[in-house]
C-alpha cells in the first residue's frame, strides 16, 4: 500500500468558490524522493496542505499512512512532518531552540504527558543531525531566518515522522547548507521516510533517483523520475508546453 494515496481530489480554500486543486491523482511509496516543481500558483503549496489535511478536501479520496484525510486529519498531521514556506517568530519568542524542536514530539507525548529519556534523545538527535548545536540554548525569535529554518526541520525531524514534506526549506540557506540538508533528507529516504519537497532552486539535489512532479493550475502535468542535474532544465520546458511527460519513466 502506497503511504499517500491521492484518488481524484478536488480541494478548495474555507471561503473559495474555485476548487484550487482538480482531479488530482498521486501515490507516494515508502523511502520516495519527490521534488515538486512548476510556475506561481500551480498549487502545490495547496498540494501539500491537502495531505496534510489543512484545506479541505470537496471530491476524491485521500489516504496518507494509512488514515483517511478528511476524517482523521489531526492524526494525519501527527504522523506528518511539514516545514511550511517562511515561517519567522517573533523577536521576543522566549523559548529556545532546544525547546522549540522538543515540541516536535508533542504529538507523540499527549499534551498531559511528561517527556521521557527517549523523547529527549530524540529531540538531541534532531539538533545534532541538522548541525545546530551551538544553537541549542538561544532563544529562536533572536536567530537569522535561514537558522530558524534550521531549528524548524529539526522540530520536524524530532517528530520521527512516517512522511517529510517541506515547502521551500531552503530559501534563507547559502549552497553548503542545502546541501547538507539535502544529505539528511537522502538519509531519510533511505531509512523509508517519503520525502516530498515543493522547491525553486534545485542545486544540491542529493545523487539518487529523483521523483519530479510538475504542477500547473492545480493539476499535475508531469509525473517522471529522473536524475537530479535533469530536474531544473525538465521543469523548465515543462513549464513552456505542460503535459508533455506525465508517464513515469
């Protein structure tokens, strides 16, 4: 069984008269690398935000891990890491960062439960696999944007979550530092752990098979695997004449 299981879906914003995604069809096996590219509102912010079930889902079926979205849409998104595009804190934010990635195991605790050994081993895990240990006991409001995306993918990755999905991880981050992430990311695959990535630049795709997903207008228009270096220049043309690759390959 796929661990994303998207059957025509249609979704559309609380509010909104126009269905932003459209009969859109997906599945996403275990230790999968998507990339999901394509133009300015193609939807796939919306794309991800419908697995995880923030948008609400008007026709179709989705299942992720197992779970009916539309039904039990708060387990989903306990199973689910996702890092959301430009997420900052305020400058007075109290909490470290230390803090801030154990909460990643909320979830899994309960809120009226007590953190364990194991909860903070994972947290400590998180923080030294991301490589911001110097930042552990710094208050995350006074940090640069690109270290508070750092502190959110550790959050993220505290989680032990069953699928990744990061919406433009990167944009703050100079080349060595996505490239480092995208080294953990290609650990995450390899352990089972789906990663889905929604992304404008794609220097510093890890060396291993990449499953690119193209979006336009709310539907995909390209569905292949290839290789990393092909990503940028197929996203490209696909975005000049779409629909032109939607078999996997």
């Amino acid at each position: 069984m796929s661990i994303i299981d998207l059957a025509g879906i249609y979704t559309a914003y609380e509010g909104g008269e126009k269905a932003v995604i459209r009969n859109l069809s997906l599945r996403v096996d275990r230790g999968e690398y998507v990339v999901i590219g394509g133009p300015n509102s193609a939807g796939k912010t919306t794309l991800l935000e419908s697995i995880n079930g923030l948008v609400k889902i008007t026709h179709g079926r989705a299942t992720v891990c197992g779970l009916n979205v539309s039904r039990v849409s708060d387990e989903v998104r306990r199973r689910v890491g996702y890092v959301i595009q430009n997420f900052y804190f305020d400058p007075f934010t109290p909490f470290t960062v230390e803090q801030v990635v154990m909460m990643g195991r909320f979830g899994r605790l309960g809120l009226m439960n007590r953190p364990a050994r194991e909860d903070y081993d994972a947290a400590q895990r998180a923080i030294t696999q991301v490589g911001i240990e110097d930042l552990a006991h710094k208050t995350i409001g006074t940090l640069s944007g690109g270290q508070q995306q750092k502190a959110m993918i550790a959050h993220n990755i505290a989680k032990e979550p069953e699928v990744m999905m990061l919406d433009e991880p990167f944009s703050n981050l100079d080349f060595h530092a996505r490239e480092y992430l995208q080294g953990v990311f290609k650990e995450m695959a390899r352990k089972g752990v789906p990663i889905l990535m929604v992304a404008h630049a794609f220097d510093g795709l890890p060396d291993i098979p990449i499953r690119l997903v193209v979006m336009n207008q709310g539907r995909i228009s390209c569905d292949r695997n290839c290789r990393a270096e092909e990503v940028e220049d197929i996203i490209r043309k696909e975005c000049v004449v779409p629909g032109k690759c939607l078999r996997r390959s």
